[in-house]
C-alpha cells in the first residue's frame, strides 16, 4: 500500500486549493477525485466566479477574503497567468434592505472604501440597470471576476509543480483509521495511507459525511448566459459583477465577457438535490424565472439565450461554511457547506485546511466556521 503525508479527497476549488498548499509545504500529497477535469456535476465549473471584499454575508469573512486576494495575487505570479481583474463590485436593494446594511457594516468595521449611489446615480454610472426610484445602490472599487477554470488549473499544476500525485476518474469508495491512526482510503484503484486527510467533497458531502448528521443539501441552481440586446452597456471594462435583492429575489450577474454573454443566476433559492438527483437540463421555467427578471432590471441584457447551464450549491441553514475537523479523527480536516459563496476563498480554505492537518491548528479566524455552532449534541464520531 502505498503512503503519504496528505491525502486529498475531492478536487474542486478547495481541494486542489489544498493540495496545492500541502504540496507547496514539502509533504507528500495524494489527490483524488472520482470525475475527470474540468466535469460539471459538481460546484466548481464554469468559466468566472464574483470575489468582493465588502462582505454582507458577515464582516467575519473580510479577513479571510483579503487573505484570498493576496492569495490569487500570489497564485497568478507563480502560474505566470493573470486570473483576476478588479472592475469592481456593484449591490442593488431597495434602501435600507439588510443586504445593503450588510454591505455598510463590513465597510464600517473594517475601514473600506464604499460609494453610495442614488437611484439617479446608478442609473448615470450603470447604464444597463434600471433601479425603481426608491432604490439605492453600493460600488466597491475592489470587487472582481476570478477566472475560474483557469484558477483550478493553475492549482491542480502548481500542486503537481510541487509534488503532489494527482488522480481523477479515481472514485473513493470508504475511509477508516488503522491501528497505526493512520487514514487508509479504499478507491477504485486500491487502498492508500496517509498521515492525515482532507475531505472537500462538494454536494457530494451532503452523502459522505452523513455519519456527522451536519445539517447541509445541495441545491440546484440554472445559469443563464444572455445575447445583450446593446452590449456596450455591459462592457466588463467598465462593469463587473452585480448582487440584486428584490422582491423576486436575489440575483447575481456578470459583464458581458466574450463567448460568455451576459451571466446571470438567482441565488436565493432552487431546488434540494443531490448530485445523482439533480435536474441537469435547463427547462424553459428556468430560463423564463431569470429572463423575467432581466427584462425588468436590466432591460438591455436580453436578446436570447446563448447558453445555459446547473450548477450545485451545498447549503447551511445560516449560509456560512463549514471548515472543521472530524471528531472521530483528529487527523482528518473537512470544508463544506459554501451556499453558493465560496469559490473566491478557495486559496484561503485550502491554506487553513493544509495548517489544519499539518499544524493541528490555523491561525486564521475560522471560530464561527466550525461544525458546533449548529449543536453539538448533532455532532458524533463515526
């Protein structure tokens, strides 16, 4: 059988991101992943991802994403690829809607620069929005597209640059601790030893890690690439990603990017699945809920459908991650639950998951991330 120091199962986003950090560290790493690059089943496909700084999810997360902007920074100097722009980050509320306080609190408490914009303003700065006048709108300069095929190559080969023996098409079919508390992993191509472990399973952890009882599902969300109707209203040169909350619901989008169009998904809701159950073709429902809403908030975005697309988010009931350790073993690190928010701290998790089976700990403020906020009576060793 052969060993290791890590092994990483899963390779999305955080997982190649973790092995990447592991390997980047001097240990031996092992990655594995049951599908093949690049698939589509999971969370982590599709051409750009949103990273903002100005979180209003919580102002918790605003270290741990400036920790992933120096990160990508770094990722983009070793790859020698550029693989984030910053054009800037655009949310759009009624006034006083909580996504926008949310906004104004992560800027307040963590001294960053906002503007806020008027209806009127909005509508002179962002020409393709059209914002009812009671409405009110927050720019952050440093909000950007991540390249996100791109960012999962450039990992997957910098871990392997380091080191790291990276497998796909390779299913894990169990894991258990030996009597030398080792992590033996079963697979489809054999059994593996390790020191320590990483689970970043994607949907795929709403199944594997049910002995945990963690309270996550997947949810299956239609991505709608639009044909703009003027497409210098939505030039990514002067435009970037966009977060709407109106009565319909929450919406998020990006410029019109070249081959791409205009994207745009609802974030709030979708269907409970899992990846084996979800609903992978794009029905006219679908296209006609986000159609619906781009023709009354964004009049100019829509002149067909150029493509479409299902994505999978793994939802918590409070929308924040979990990144903890297993506690039946020590030596075994998992990251889950990233409701729909989690790609742009990939380079961040996969550094805190690598301190979390290589130091025992990480410094990095992770606290209101662990699995015992829910209840820990929920929570029970395999």
């Amino acid at each position: 059988m052969k060993s290791y120091d890590v092994i990483v199962i899963g390779l999305g986003a955080m997982g190649s991101s973790a092995a990447y950090h592991c390997a980047k560290r001097g240990v031996s790493v092992l990655g594995l992943d049951a599908n093949h690059p690049h698939h589509t089943l999971g969370s982590s496909h599709g051409a750009t991802r949103a990273i903002r700084e100005t979180y209003f999810e919580s102002p918790e997360y605003v270290p741990l994403c400036q920790r992933s902007y120096e990160l990508w920074r770094q990722l983009e100097v070793d790859c020698g690829k550029s693989l984030l722009s910053t054009q800037g980050a655009v949310y759009v509320a009624p006034e006083n809607h909580p996504l926008l306080k949310g906004v104004r609190l992560a800027a307040d408490l963590h001294g960053l620069s906002i503007d806020c914009l008027s209806s009127d303003e909005m509508a002179s700065r962002f020409s393709g929005f059209a914002l009812p006048e009671d409405w009110a709108g927050i720019y952050e300069a440093n909000g950007g597209v991540l390249q996100a095929e791109k960012c999962l190559q450039a990992q997957i080969d910098l871990a392997n640059a380091h080191g790291a023996e990276i497998r796909y098409d390779c299913a894990v079919k169990s894991w258990r601790k030996n009597d030398a508390e080792n992590v033996v992993v079963a697979t489809t191509a054999g059994e593996f030893e390790a020191n320590s472990a990483i689970l970043t399973l994607g949907p795929w952890a709403c199944n594997a890690l049910q002995e945990l009882k963690l309270p996550i599902s997947g949810r299956r969300i239609p991505i709608i690439h639009f044909e703009p109707i003027d497409p210098a209203r939505y030039d990514p040169a002067t435009m970037s990603v966009y977060f709407w909350a109106t009565p319909e619901g929450v919406y998020a989008g990006f410029p019109d990017f070249r081959d791409e169009g205009v994207k745009i998904m609802r974030h709030d809701v979708g269907d409970t699945c899992t990846p084996e159950t979800a609903r992978r073709n794009v029905s006219e429902a679908d296209i006609r809920e986000i159609s619906n809403f781009t023709d009354k908030y964004m009049p100019y975005a829509n002149r067909r459908v150029r493509k479409s697309l299902i994505g999978l988010y793994t939802m918590t009931p409070d929308n924040h991650f979990i990144i903890d350790h297993h506690p039946g073993f020590r030596s075994v690190a998992y990251a889950t639950g990233f409701s729909g928010h989690g790609f742009k701290f990939a380079p961040v998790v996969g550094e805190i998951l690598a301190d979390m089976v290589l130091d025992g700990s990480t410094r990095h403020p992770t606290a209101f991330l662990k699995a015992s906020r829910f209840s820990k009576s929920a929570l029970r060793p395999a």
